[in-house]
C-alpha cells in the first residue's frame, strides 16, 4: 500500500430503512400513481434500489388540485410566522436526518459521500432556514408593502442535486405563500420521497407541498397545466426552451434556470496553489454534473505549461469510486444515457483535434463511470467548448491579453457562471463587471449560499434563486407607481388640463399593482 | 402675405443618424379628421435588424459610462424637450386632436418622467441590489446590471408619453433600446428622436422605427441578439406568437399592459439581471 493508498471507509447504508416501494405524495399521503411504475437504481451498482409510482394526467390534476385547495384554505391565510416555523421545523428535520439523506442522496445519484454529507445536505437545511425567516417579513423584500402569493407553483428539478434543487424550490415557494407541486428527476426521485417523510413528520397542511415522480411526460403535464400560476424549472436549455414556449401567452409566471459553459480565467499572477484547488473543484465537483461547472478553463498562455502540469499531478490523486466511501473524490455519473453523451462528445473533441488526457484510473465492473478528462488545444468553435458536456470534461483554452479573456469567457451563448484568478484587485472587480454571467467566483468556485442570489444571463434562463431576490419569482408586487406619467391619454375620461390633478389622479390609479413580466 | 411653410420629413432614428427605411416605404399620418399630415417611415426587416446592430454597438458604452453621466444625460433630455415643448403639443394636437391642455398635459408629463428616471441613474442598483451574508469567509454583493439590447412596442394610443414611460426605464440602467412607435402617431416618435439626438445621448442607445408593429415586432422578437423584448404595447398584436418566438433564444418577455404604464423602479429592474460576485477574505 502506497502512502496515498487509502483503506476502504464506506459509509453504511444500513442506516436508510427505504421501503421497497414508493408511491406519489399528494395531498399530505403517499398514493398509488395511474402511470407504469418505474425502478430507481444506483449508479454506481446498477441495483435496484426502489419501485417508484409514474404520475399521470389523472395525478397531476389530483395534486394540482391539492395544491390549490390547501392554498385557498390554508397556507395563504395563514400568518406569516406560522408559515416560518413550519419551514423552521423542515430544516430542523433535515438536520436531524442528516446522514441518512447524504447517504440516500448518493446512493440514488452516484455522487461522493463526502459531498452529499458536507456540501447538499448541509445547504438544504440552510435553504429551509434562510426563506424560514423570510416568511413573515415579505414586506421588506423590495416589492412594496404587501406583496402577495402566486398561487400553485409547478416546479421541475433535475438530478445533479435532487435534495438540495427541491430545497431551492420549495423554501421561497412556501416562505411567499405558495403552494408546490413537484416533480423530481426520473434518475433521482429517493430524497425526494425522503423529504415528504419529513414533510409529514413536521405536520405540513396536507396538500402545501405534493411530490410527483414520473419522467419528461409528468413534467411536461405538470407544467402545462392550467391550474398552476407559477412554472419553475431548473434543467437543461433545450427543455427550458419548450417550457417557454408552453408557457407563452398563458399569463403564468416563469423562472428558468438551465445550462451552463463556463469559464474559469486563470492571470499570470494567480495564485496557483488555490487556483489548482479552484480548477479542479469548479469541474470535477459532483461529477461535472453542474450547470455553473467551470468547464472551460481559460488560463494565460504563459502560465498554460505550468498550470497544465501541476493540475495533471493534482487530478492524479483524485480518487474515483464508491459514492459511499468517505475517500472517494469522484463518484458514478448519474446514468447510462449521460455516460453516454458525456463519451460522445469527449469522442467529437478528440476527432476536432483536442490533445486529451486523463490520469491513470481504475475504472469499477459494474456501474456509470467516466474518468476525470482533460482536454488541452480546444479551439473556441470546438463543440467541447461550445456544448455543455455536464460531466468531468475540462477543455483548456488560452489567451493573451485581458481583453481577449473577456470575449473567450462572453463568447457563448449561455451564462450561469465564471471564475477569475487573480492577486489584482482591480483587474478582478474590472473583469467581473464585463463578464455575462450570473455568478462571478474570483478566487473561489462552486460556492452556494442561501443568501446568495443564483441565477442565468441570456440562455442560461431569467430569475434568481437565493438571497432577497430568490422570493420575487414567488410574489406579485404591491407597486408603488409615481404620479407624472399617469395622464390619461385616451382622453375618454376626466381631464389633465394642470399637472396637480394628473398627478392626484395617478397617484389613485397607480396602486393595486401591475408588474407581471419575469 | 402669409408665408408658405416648410413641412418636415420624418424618418427612422438608427444609430444616432435619420435614415429612410431601406425599403423604400412610407405611409401617410393622418389627423384626426382624416387630414394628411405627413408620411412616416415604413420600418422594414432590415430596418431592424440594423437598428439592433446598432444598439448592440452603442450598449457597452452606455452601459460603461458612470451612472451619474447617464442620470445627466436623461436630464438632458428632460431639458430639450422642454424648450420643445410647443412644437411637441402642436404635434399630438395635429395627430390626435382633443384639448390643447390635454396635449399639453402629456408632454408636461413626458418631461416629467425623463427627470423622474434620471435620479434613478445612480440609486436603482442600491435599491435593487445588496451585500449578501453567506456563511463563509467571503465578501459577496449582488447588483443589478442591463440586459443589453432590448427590443420595445410602445404603447399604441399615445403618441409621445407612452413611449417615453416605456424607452426612459430601459436606458436609465444602461440597456441600449430598438423602439416600435404608436403606428398611427409616430411624428411625435421622431420628434423626440430629433431630441435624444441634441441630448448626448450616445447614437445608437435608442432607435426608433416607424410603422406596423404587427410587421416589425416578429423580427425583433425572433432576434437573437435581442436580450428582452417589453410588449407593452403590443396587447392588440398576435403577442403570443411573439413570445414564443421569443423563447427560442430565453429572451426575456414583458407582457402587454394597458395604457401608458406609471413610473415604477419595477420597470428598470425588469430590465435588469442580477450578477452575484464572491471574493474570499483572508488576513494572509
């Protein structure tokens, strides 16, 4: 045994008592689903893990349903406080169950223990905290003095990280007003079911929240359906697209958050110890399967050779595994079809002339596996650096001077995220302000935080989840509108003739809201 | 003897100069009895396609420009329109007929809003954005920045006022604007182009295009260099087509709403994304 040989130290799954089968939770009780039910396997195995029910149309309407009546008769008029201890309670529940969700969580996903223990499910609980106390202080979110609920919100989620996306969607929802339907990714459905335990478990009205699992047809059901007002969905572009365009012309708010391509800048004067750390954690960090993934390493041209190096050393003492073992840094990818697309597209970079590289890596017999991947010479029209590849892929690009920097990192259609690495101050703030991208990591990456507003430019989707902002895609604005424009132009009713009885009148008008729009 | 006038022609405003529409096309304004008044520029797809280049060009330098330049400049606009204002009543009077207060009052009310806007130059990002206290050693803000290019159908029954509470909380934050004018009185629409041209507004950071939204808007919306796309006024449009195709490339969509929209901080952050910065913090 080699000094970094590690002995196996597997977390126990003896600690989950799973049920052999799950059914949908609508209505504060699990039920059967009409649909065929599906199985929910470990990735990394290939075993079954649990039978999961299939909403249809007919279940979607009972849950739709649900959500409504528990809306009008309970949760939006209940009082703020209340709707805070509730969501108070869940994240004391979450945190209670804590090694039993990690362990759940990267039994059903595929990712390393180490991350579902200290990365997702310790930012559930902080999710459920964080909105818990926005419950009853709405009027102080920035949206006038007594903003109000949606309604039903329809929320879509996918299966990078299953617990902690319906956290993400449930805690603003529930903190507004709102009540939820959701469904979780066909591939991940187990915290998800896990979490409507809890949700019983803290007393939550029936029917406040409902859980539907079921593929891309109960998603594209649920979304469509005329009995919700709000749509929320985080997942690729391509169906964010469609959901869009379902969406048009119905009235129904919308936030989308979807893929991602971004780039971690690296300057002459980085600080190449942490910047390594930086690169490695912004694409191997769960996988890859990150939609703000730092896939595209964009780093000077005078230092390619040196960072280039020292992140081979680095990649060659990640260790690849069991999600279950406490050593294990890269985990299972989370499904044959993505195994699939993952080589595909690794296959394109290499016939575009890529030099590709990966470390010397067992690979296990059973399970979805793909080596930590570095792809060095992408050119900007490459597809590695253009597609989102949502795997650990890395396409190194270089460049020369700042103003290059900026328009490799903007020259994309998508913009979630982008890290810069730098010791300048100024040329950082500088950059960050030039970068399309939601999130800017300087000297860091792949940081989350309740407080912390989340969210796309251009086709990387519209609204922010996190932080203040997180509860606007949940409330309609009480606005404040400001008198001198509301002269009435139509001139069928009263008269303007003098500014002061405009402006009288507009200040009658202005009120009672308008502000639809995303 | 009277003195025989001299009518204006009215064009297009793209990239700060006033062109014909490449098409070729105009058509008559008339008053409200049916008097001609004057001919507009029909704007055509290309009209648009380079009024959007245009504002694609003009936008990072408005945007880079300090939020207490931009807030002068929209006061500037205030100021010319001002001194403008006869000739502005005279027009809506001539298009629309109606009272001459009522003229009056609109353009009082579109000088208005230019001022209320331009304070908003350097206070919407404090409003709108804020400092974040995540649970980690790390300094982080969030702030409100412009979309980019964002592509407008100003509100339909009102020749200047509709357009101004619709262009003025576009720009004020930094985005660079494609206007479709009130189709039956765009002369008040090119007017106030002959304004923002005299303001030290950059060219390019609005362009204003005459004609049938009906024809303009489906380029503008299937754009895909158009970051947001305000449908104000576009409630009598086939809209939901122009949604859809807006959705192909996530532009962001505004609704239609009735009547000439009240000034709120809501429409500049609509207009807005916000972009959330991380910085670790560390004594070594």
């Amino acid at each position: 045994m080699g000094f970094l040989d590690y002995a196996p130290a597997p977390e126990s799954a003896s600690i989950l008592s799973l049920r052999p089968e799950y059914g949908l939770f609508v209505d504060g009780e699990f039920v059967d689903g009409h649909g065929e039910p599906f199985v929910t396997i470990s990735p990394a195995t290939e075993e079954r893990i649990a039978q999961v029910a299939r909403a249809d149309e007919r279940d979607v309407d009972a849950a739709v349903a649900a959500a409504r009546r528990a809306y009008e008769r309970t949760w939006s008029r209940m009082s703020g406080t209340d709707r805070g201890k509730y969501l108070f309670r869940i994240a004391r529940l979450v945190q209670e169950r804590a090694r039993e969700l990690a362990v759940a969580e990267s039994l059903d996903n595929g990712k390393p223990i180490r991350e579902s223990r200290d990365v997702d499910i310790p930012l559930v609980a902080a999710w459920f905290f964080y909105y818990a106390g926005w419950a009853d202080k709405l009027e102080y979110a920035g949206l006038g003095p007594r903003p109000r609920p949606l309604g039903v919100a329809a929320q879509v989620i996918p299966w990078n990280f299953p617990l902690l996306m319906a956290a993400w969607k449930i805690a603003p929802a529930l903190a507004a007003g709102n009540t939820v339907v959701l469904k979780p990714a066909e591939t991940t459905p187990l915290t998800a079911l896990l979490l409507a335990e809890i949700l019983q478990q803290a007393d939550l009205p029936p029917g406040v929240v409902n859980i539907l699992t079921g593929a891309g047809e109960t998603g594209r059901t649920l979304v469509a359906h005329p009995g919700v007002d709000k749509v929320a969905f985080t997942g690729s572009t391509a169906v964010g697209r469609q959901i869009a365009r379902a969406v048009a012309g119905t009235g129904r708010r919308l936030t989308l958050e979807l893929g991602g391509k971004a780039a971690n800048i690296v300057f002459d004067d980085a600080p190449l110890d942490e910047a390594v750390e930086g690169i490695v954690n912004g694409i191997f960090f769960n996988q890859g399967h990150v939609c703000c993934a730092g896939s595209r390493l964009l780093v000077q041209e005078s230092i390619h050779d040196e960072v280039l190096d020292r992140l081979k050393r680095r990649l060659a003492t990640l260790r690849l595994g069991d999600p279950l073992d406490k050593n294990t840094d890269i985990g299972a990818i989370n499904s044959a079809e993505q195994l699939e697309r993952i080589r595909e597209l690794s296959a394109a970079g290499e016939q575009e002339g890529a030099t590709r590289w990966s470390p010397e890596c067992a690979i296990p017999d059973r399970g979805f596996w793909f080596a930590p991947t570095i792809f060095d010479g992408v050119t900007t029209s490459s597809r590695i650096a253009r597609e989102e590849v949502f795997g650990p892929v890395l396409s190194v690009l270089t460049f020369r001077t700042l103003a290059e920097a900026v328009a490799k990192a903007n020259n994309t259609p998508y913009g979630l995220s982008a890290g810069i690495w730098s010791e300048k101050g100024s040329r950082i703030l500088a950059i960050a302000d030039q970068l399309r991208a939601g999130v800017v990591w300087a000297n860091t990456f792949n940081r989350f935080d309740p407080a912390a507003p989340f969210g796309g430019y251009k086709e990387s989707g519209y609204g922010r989840e996190g932080g203040r902002h997180g509860l606007h895609p949940y409330l309609s604005p009480s606005t404040l509108a400001t008198p001198p424009a509301m002269i009435d132009t139509t001139g069928v009713t009263g008269s303007a003739a003098t500014r002061a009885s405009a402006s009288a009148r507009s200040a009658a008008s202005g009120r009672g809201g308008k502000g639809n729009g995303k | 003897m009277t003195r025989l006038s001299v009518p204006k022609t009215y064009k297009l405003y793209i990239g700060g100069a006033f062109p014909r529409s490449e098409s070729g096309r105009t058509y008559p304004v008339t008053g409200p009895k049916g008097e001609f008044l004057a001919h507009a520029a029909s704007a055509s797809r290309k009209d648009s396609r380079d009024a959007v280049v245009a504002a694609r060009a003009a936008q990072p330098g408005w945007v880079g420009a300090s939020a207490y330049n931009r807030g002068q400049v929209l006061y500037r606009i205030a100021e010319m329109l001002e001194g403008r204002a006869q000739q502005f009543t005279d027009e809506i009077l001539a298009q629309r007929g109606g009272r001459r207060t009522l003229a009056a009052a609109e353009v009082e009310s579109a000088i208005d809003a230019w001022v209320w806007y331009a304070g908003w130059a350097d206070k919407y990002a404090q409003v709108a954005g804020n400092a974040n206290p995540v649970a980690g050693p790390y300094f982080t803000l969030s702030t409100p920045e412009p979309t980019g290019v964002v592509a407008v159908v100003a509100p339909q029954d009102s020749a200047l006022l509709g357009l101004v509470c619709v262009v003025a909380p576009a720009i004020v934050s930094g985005n660079a604007v494609v206007a479709v004018a009130a189709e039956s009185a765009p002369l008040s629409a090119i007017s106030l182009a002959e304004v923002l041209a005299t303001s030290d507004l950059p060219p390019g950071v609005v362009n204003i295009l005459t004609g049938a939204p009906a024809q303009i808007a489906p380029w503008l919306a299937s754009h895909a260099d158009v970051n947001a796309l305000d449908l104000t006024g576009a409630g009598s449009l086939e809209w939901v087509d122009l949604e859809v195709a807006a959705a192909e490339t996530l532009t962001r969509v505004r609704r239609p709403e009735p009547g000439v929209p009240p000034l709120t901080l809501e429409r500049i952050t609509a207009l807005t994304e916000v972009k959330t910065v991380w910085h670790p913090k560390s004594t070594r």
